[in-house]
C-alpha cells in the first residue's frame, strides 16, 4: 500500500536487507514473498532491492558477483547522485561479506522485524491521517487490509510429512570444526550453540576460548570477543602472541609427541626411533630439558605406533625451534600486515571492568557495532560468565549463575551464533586430575543449559611436561564418554593452547 508520508529513514536495517538479498539465495526465498518495495524508505536501498528481485526472479539465486554488471548496465538510468550512492552501497556490502561468513538466519529474522515494524508504521500512519480527515470507513478499511507479516514456513510441524523428513535429514553446516584429533573429538559445532569450557585457575581457559576465536576468524567467521578478565592491553598481547607464535627469546622450546616405551627403553620394535633411552624406570620423573645433555642430543621421540593403541604409551618431550625474530613492537608490526588484508573485518574486542557487563550490555554493544561497522558476528566469546553482572538487579547465587547462563543461550539461539565461554569448578576440582560433573562450580544445572561442556585437565607434571588433556562433561548433540579425553600439546608462553592432539582412554 502507498505510504501518506515520508519517515526518518532506518538505514541500518535497510542495509541489513539488501546485504541479504545480495549474497543469499535462501535469505531471499525467505524474504520475497514478504517483501513490499515500500518498506524500503531509502530510494537507494529501494533500488538495489528491485534489482535483487528482478534477478531472483529470472534466475533463481541471489546476484551477488554479479550485482556491479547489473549496476552497470542501469548506471544510464541513475543521476549522478544515484550512481555515487548506489556504488558506495555496493562497495560496502563487497569489502565486508563473503557468502560463507555471512549470518543468514539471523538477517532473516532482523528483516522481518523490520517489515514488521514498517508494515505497523505505514498503517498507524495511514489511520492517524485519515482520522484527522474524520474519513472513518477509509479508516477502518486499512484496519481491514492490515497484512500481518509472519515467516512463509509454519511453526507448526506436522512429522508425519515428506517435508518432516527432508527437514529431519536436512545436513547441517558446521560453523566451526577444529583441526586434527581434537576436532574429531569435539565435533563440529553448530550455530545456535552454547558451548561451555571449565577448568580449574590458571588452566588455560582463556587461551582456549581464543582457540575458538582465531580458528573462527581464519576461517572467515567473524568473531566478537568480550572480556571481563584482561584488559585491552592484556587481551591484545594475546592475541598477537596467538598469531606469531614468538616469545622474547630466540630459541623456544615446544612440546611434541613420544612414546613412554621409547622413553624408558622398553620398546623392542624395529621402528623404534631412538637407539637410547631418556630414563629409567628407578627415576623419579623424568629429566628436566636441557638441550646441551648429551644424551638428550641423541635421545629421539618416536611415534611410529601412534596408530595402535596397544603399542603406544602417550608421552611428550621437547624439541628446540630457532625463531628468526622475537615478541616486539616491529616484528608483531610485520606480522600483523600479513594478516590484514584478509581477516581485519572478521575480529573485534570489547572489554569490560569485571562484574560491570551482564548480558543485556552485550546486546547493547552488539547492536552498536552493528550500526557502526556492519559487524555481525558468527562466534560469540564471553571471558567470562561467572563474573558477568546480574541479570537483574538482587540476583545472588545459584539464581544469578542461573539467569546468566540462560541469557547466553538466548543470546545464542536470538543472534544464530556459537557462543563460548570459561568457568569455574569447585576447590575439589582443582585437586584432581580429571574432572567430573559434581565439580561444576556454583550451580550444576549450567549442564543443562549448555550444548557442550568441554574440561581442561592438567595435574602439575602434565603442565611441565607442556600437554592438558580436553575432557567432555556434556554434549547435547552427539554420544560422549567422560572416560575418554584428548590430548593437546601447548606452549602457552607463545600464546599456542592448540600444536597437535592425541585421543585416549584415561
């Protein structure tokens, strides 16, 4: 219906819609049959919107590569002005998304929210000036002809359906899968996910949780990290240190995998690659690294059974990498030019004073950098939850926990993004080797609001030895065995939570 007057133009939304209909085939699938062209108040946003339409219509996709060859071809029909707006517009959307970092869904839902309140707003707008008419029946007409704006597909599900089992076998894309083992492990994890990481003090928590992050980015995700543990200065020095892997001397020393039979010499296989053992079963522990030992010189890991579960016995030991430069202003400089070209639009930091953000602060900011940069994130990271602000104002407990993690899975589910965060476990936790469930700190019933729980386990010779090993307490999605944990070789003094990874039986 035509709109009576002009409103002041919501250009954040209306660039959210014609970025959606510029990359995503199933954005407009979604948003077509609800479309109205007079939504659009921006007549630049209103433009590229018709075309997008025009060209579903002929083609059955989005445009996206090929929107600037439909510029082109109408430029002649643009003034001046036109074609600098539209080109701008254009640009934006170019330099800032890619069809797989892109947050269809939850496009979707900020369309038809926004078709929602425009629909409402043309409407009201309409009564209000055929009111002050007293033209009553033109009045009551358009409450007649409102259009309710809702979804194409039914929330109502009917099982018993072809499309009930299409929709049941429907393959979903993961949003992010680790490398190696340890991605076999977790699995892939999914949008709409709250994934949880407990841990006893001074574990690694937050160097995981940047696992997440720094995986998510190369990956072209976009990432949004909030802290409430570090500062700026803190989380930025860990972040570059995450990308360089230097440390403030030349020689580093890393952990790598071995076998406990090599170690000891009880290996009598031909493979075996070592012709010497490091120690013997009389030893107390096993020696500290020295690369100057001249039997450590001739001592060499070997994991030539890996494979076998009865053959191998894990172990770590070291090895000497010579890095070319250390951890400096010029040489991070120079290594951050590497990698901004291809990632500066897929990662940015918020930090919080502890105790000052609750969840609600965090949709603020989100909506904020949203307006500002067109910034939506694919992977959400809180560090972290215990110490978020209440929900409401005289939450205290096992309450407040509990508010706090529901809003994170509301935040989640709303957003259509994996959020992670770190907890707590209890003091019994942090005395033994392997976690279980009673070791939830504060309230146990985060379980059953998380997706997956992940745990970080390390005794203090595991930490030494430069290795923690990756427990799973719970898993919504996919079978898991508290028995079974993962491996992971570390060198947090160069920002690395994740070399390599080794699954096993404890």
């Amino acid at each position: 219906m035509p709109e009576i007057t002009i409103r002041k133009i919501d250009s954040t939304n209306e660039k959210r819609v014609i970025t959606g209909m510029i990359v995503s085939d199933h954005f407009l699938k979604e948003i077509i049959p609800l479309t109205n062209l007079e939504y659009f108040q921006n007549k630049y946003a209103k433009t590229i919107a018709s075309w997008c339409l025009d060209f579903f219509e002929n083609y059955e996709k989005a445009p996206f590569n090929e929107i600037q060859n439909i510029f082109q071809e109408r430029t002649h029909q643009l003034s001046e002005e036109e074609r600098q707006i539209i080109s701008l517009l254009l640009k934006e959307v170019s330099d800032k998304y890619k069809v797989q970092s892109l947050n269809v869904e939850y496009l979707i839902d900020q369309a038809i929210g926004y078709f929602k309140k425009r629909e409402l707003e043309i409407t009201a707008n309409n009564i209000k000036i055929l009111l002050d008419r007293d033209d009553l029946f033109a009045a009551e007409k358009e409450v007649i002809n409102f259009h309710k704006i809702s979804p194409v597909t039914s929330q109502w599900i009917n099982p018993l359906t072809t499309e009930s089992v299409n929709l049941a076998f429907k393959e979903i894309t993961p949003l992010l899968l680790f490398e190696g083992q340890l991605g076999r492990y977790i699995g892939p994890l999914a949008r709409g996910w709250l994934v949880g990481i407990s841990g006893p003090f001074k574990r690694g928590k937050s160097y995981c949780l940047d696992e997440f992050g720094i995986n998510g980015m190369v990956n072209y995700k976009k990432v949004v990290k909030f802290s409430l543990e570090m500062n700026d200065t803190q989380n930025l020095n860990r972040y570059f240190k995450k990308l360089s892997a230097l440390s403030t001397n030349l020689s580093v020393k890393i952990p790598v995998f071995d076998c406990s039979y090599n170690q000891f010499g009880s290996c009598e296989k031909s493979e075996r690659k070592s012709k010497v053992s490091l120690m013997r079963s009389s030893d107390e522990g096993k020696p500290r690294f020295d690369p100057e030992n001249e039997l450590q010189k001739r001592y060499i890991p070997c994991t030539s059974c890996m494979h076998s579960y009865q053959d191998y016995k894990f172990a770590s030991w070291w090895s000497l990498v010579s890095k070319e430069t250390t951890y400096n202003i010029s040489s991070i400089i120079s290594k951050i030019k590497s990698y901004e070209k291809s990632f500066k639009e897929y990662y940015r930091l918020r930090c919080y004073p502890r105790f000052s953000a609750n969840v609600d602060d965090i949709y603020h900011d989100l909506d904020i950098l949203e307006r500002r940069e067109g910034f939506i994130p694919d992977i959400i990271l809180i560090d972290y939850v215990d110490i978020l602000k209440p929900e409401r104002k005289g939450l205290v407990g096992i309450e407040k926990e509990d508010e706090s993690w529901m809003a994170l899975a509301r935040l989640a589910s709303e957003r259509h993004c994996l959020v992670v965060t770190p907890t707590q476990v209890t003091r019994e936790g942090t005395e033994v080797s392997s976690l279980k469930t009673k070791h939830m700190a504060r309230w146990v019933g985060k379980l059953g609001h998380v997706d997956a729980m992940l745990t970080i386990n390390q005794t203090s010779a595991e930490k030494r030895s430069g290795y923690s090993r990756i427990g799973m307490l719970a898993h919504r999605h996919m079978d898991f065995d508290e028995d079974k944990q993962c491996y992971v070789l570390q060198s947090l003094d160069i920002g690395q939570f994740y070399l390599d990874s080794y699954i096993a039986y404890t």
